[in-house]
C-alpha cells in the first residue's frame, strides 16, 4: 500500500470497513464539504456527503464484486470562493478502501469554455443563416437586377430580375464573363474595376447596352461597386441596375420631336418674313391707286378708273391668297 500511495501523488483517505477514516493525505481536506470533521477515526460521511447511499457500492467494492468505482465532476467552493472541481476514485487495497482525489478544475474550466464558445458559434451561425435567409429573400424580391462577379469578371450570382430580364437560367450564366451580356463598345469589366478603385467612389453609375438571350438589345443603367470578402484582399464587383430601354427610346423620341420643333420654327421664321415681304406689294399697290383716285381730278377716263380699280383688287386678292395660307399653316401647328 505504501509503494502505491508513493507511486500516485494524489490526495487520498484510506478507509476502514466501516466507512470511518484510517489516515489522510497531507491536503485532502480542501476536497472535503467539511474540513473540520476529517479526521482520523471519524465517519467519511460526515466531512463527504457524496458517501451517503454508496454503502451497498463500497460493501461489493470490498467483497471484490467491483475491481473500483468513480465519482466524476464534484464541485466545491474553495477557501478563495473559487469553483473546485475534483474526480473521486475509490479501490480496494486489501481489508481497506482508498480514496483517491483528483482536481479536475482546469480541465473542467477548459471544458466549459470550449462548451460556450461552441454555444456563442452556433448562435452566431444561426444569426447568420436567418441573415442570409432574409438577404436570399431581399434579392429574390428585387424588382433591379443584381449580378455578382468577381474579381476577374467571372458570373457568380444573379438574381429573379437578372434571369427574367436576359432570359437566361442561372446554369448558363454562372461562371461565364459578364462580357457576354454586355455589348456596349470597348466595354471592359477589368478597366471599369481599375477605374473605380482609383477613384474611390463608393459607388460608379453607368449606361451599358446588353443582350439578351433572344438577341434583343437592352438599355440598362448599372450602379458598379466592389466590396470586400471575408478573404483580406479579396473584392466581389456588384452591378446592380434597372432597364431604361424605354425611357431612351422616349428620350430619344422627344430630341426628335424637338428638332422638329426647332425646324417648325425656323421654317415659321422664314414664311413670316416671306409673308410681311409678299404683303407689303399689293399694300403698296392700293395706296397707290387709293391715292391716285383721291388726288386726281375727276375728269379721269373710265378706262383709267377702270385700271386702278383691277389694281386694288388685285392686290386685295393677293393679300387674301397670303392670308389664307398662314391660317393653314396655323391650323398645321
């Protein structure tokens, strides 16, 4: 029994047959719920109640039924109000018991820390698997298209709008250029990267004309910005865009309209200053004959009064024809 307690430096009681104690290691009594009744010749039960009810284990324990018995994971409060923890290992030497005890705090502090992280980790996850769930559904119910690329320009998400707008499956987008939608002229993914790193905008608006499955051509104004991954210097490019194909073509429409416009008034221009040319003969044609009539004697042949009265109407003809025609070209406007 020497030789053992020798070889194991751990704290121990050896117990008699019934239960009272025989000897105590030099610390044993830091394990114990009541140091003050440790003692030589007293009941074990009294300064361990972890005894209490294994009286029928320890009695086949010393009839050799069982080879030895555990008791894991007791806890005490130490001198310091510090948690204890201990392992208790009970054999059989002979007639006696021994008890031997092993502090298991650190372990069981590592243990319980390792156990909270692994809690904090899968709250954490859970956090962000309800975060990219609601992200999914957010992208999924964009009505803007968003494509994600990387670095290089390779496709690596898109979304409903995305799929809808270009007819495309994800199969046959992901992983190919985005150069492959976008036919805008000396359009390169790469240049649009470099260009938006050097100037540190947050975000970079853009006009791209694209393509999509069906061969159509598609006006789409892009916001480009670049975010960082989880990778340290790792960059995702996101193109996140609307199609305003139908506000170029109405734009477009309206800079046609307002050149029309703009050659109605200068044709408008020219016809009234043709007109007031046009209208100032025969005004001058009538004054004249007016005048004439007025002013000359009244022994003028017929044939002369005649003369300046075709004259009048001409004239009056004329200023008629050239009033009509402005009202036309009013009616026209």
């Amino acid at each position: 029994m020497k030789q053992l307690l020798i070889v194991d430096k751990r704290e121990y009681l050896i117990l008699n047959k019934d239960l009272t104690i025989a000897q105590v290691s030099v610390l044993a009594d830091k394990y114990a719920e009541f140091p003050e009744q440790l003692r030589v010749g007293e009941d074990v039960r009294l300064s361990f109640p972890e005894f209490v009810g294994l009286e029928d284990t320890l009695s086949n324990l010393l009839s050799l039924d069982r080879s030895n018995f555990l008791l894991k994971g007791i806890t005490r409060h130490s001198a310091e109000d510090n948690l204890l923890y201990f392992d208790i290992d009970i054999q059989k030497i002979e007639d006696r018991l021994i008890v031997f005890f092993e502090d298991v705090t650190e372990l069981m502090t590592l243990k319980q820390s390792l156990i909270q992280q692994v809690n904090e980790a899968e709250i954490l996850l859970a956090s962000l698997k309800r975060f990219e769930e609601c992200t999914n559904k957010i992208i999924a119910s964009m009505g803007d298209i968003l494509i994600i690329v990387t670095y290089s320009g390779k496709i690596e998400r898109i979304n409903k709008a995305a799929k809808k707008l270009f007819g495309y499956p994800s199969s046959e987008l992901l992983g190919q250029s985005i150069s492959q939608l976008i036919t805008t002229p000396n359009f390169e993914h790469q240049q649009l990267y470099n260009s938006h790193q050097a100037s540190q905008q947050s975000v970079q608006q853009i006009e791209l004309t694209c393509r999509n499955k069906q061969g159509e051509l598609i006006e789409i104004e892009f916001n480009f910005s670049v975010v960082p991954t989880e990778v340290p210097g790792l960059f995702k490019c996101i193109y996140l865009g609307r199609n305003i194909t139908e506000r170029k073509r109405i734009e477009t429409e309206m800079r046609k309209a307002l050149e029309q416009e703009k050659e109605l008034r200068k044709l408008k221009s020219n016809f009234v200053s043709m007109a007031s040319h046009e209208f100032r003969n025969p005004l001058s044609s009538i004054m004249i004959c007016t005048d004439l009539l007025m002013h000359t004697e009244r022994d003028i042949s017929e044939e002369e009064y005649a003369l300046y009265l075709n004259a009048i109407k001409s004239s009056a003809n004329n200023m008629q024809y050239l009033l009509e025609d402005i009202l036309v070209l009013s009616k026209t406007e």
